[in-house]
C-alpha cells in the first residue's frame, strides 16, 4: 500500500470507502456516506453528545477493545 502522505485525494478516498465498507458493512457505508457525504448535521456537535459523561479512561477502553478486536 502506497503511504498515505503519497496518496492522491482519489487513492485516499478509494482506500478509506474499502476500509469503511470491510468495517462497517454496506449498510454502514451507506449510512456514513448520507451523513457525511451530504453536508447535513455537525459531526462535533453529535461527538459531544455522543461522549457525553464519558471518562478519559471509558474512551481508553473503549479503543483497547477496538484494538483487540482488530489483532
């Protein structure tokens, strides 16, 4: 794979739809791509209500099991 600093916009872009569909599912891409790809909602504002009263240490948690699940 081509290091991501040396990928065109296109290559990232290709790359990071694959990364998201083999995540995500169909489903998921479609979903993220609605959301995302439209301009609509505010990705800050729905982070911080998703985080909301979450610790430091739940997020860190939360992405050693994202982790583990991934090796």
């Amino acid at each position: 794979m081509i290091a991501i600093d040396r990928m065109t916009d296109a290559e990232f872009d290709s790359v990071a739809f694959d990364l998201l569909a083999r995540e995500l599912g169909a489903d998921g891409l479609a979903r993220f791509l609605r959301l995302y790809r439209s301009n609509q909602g505010d990705y800050t504002a729905e982070r911080e209500e998703w985080q909301q009263g979450l610790s430091v240490d739940d997020i860190g948690e939360s992405i050693r099991r994202q982790r583990d699940k991934t090796s």
